[in-house]
C-alpha cells in the first residue's frame, strides 16, 4: 500500500459515484472515488480524502463500474 502526503498533486482520470462507502476519522463519509495517477501507476482514491472544492468541480468521465 502507498501513501500521499498532504499537498501532493495528483492527476485524476476518472471517477465513480455509487462505490463502496467508506467513512473518515470524524465522521464524514462518501461512496464516490477517484482514479488517480500515483507514482506511475493508477489507483483510486476515496473522494473523503479530497477537498470538497475539487470534488464538485469535477468535470470527469466515469470509471468502470
């Protein structure tokens, strides 16, 4: 398993809506995820641990699902 550090740029290719629920350290909770591109390799990302800002904005086709 890899990590990201806070500030870390990743490029996002695409994203799900209805995955699997997953809940953060206070309470927030989100089913949508992101595939991201993480030292070349592509894995995805739960939408929990992004900024809302970017989440909304998102303009992205959706993954495979």
């Amino acid at each position: 398993m890899g990590h990201v550090w806070h500030g870390e740029v990743l490029r996002a290719v695409c994203r799900i809506a209805n995955g699997i629920t997953v809940t953060d350290e206070v309470g927030g909770h989100s089913s949508m995820w992101f595939r991201v591109e993480h030292d070349g390799d592509q894995v995805w990302m739960p939408a929990i641990r992004i900024r809302p800002e970017q989440v909304e904005n998102t303009t992205l086709p959706g993954g495979p699902g």
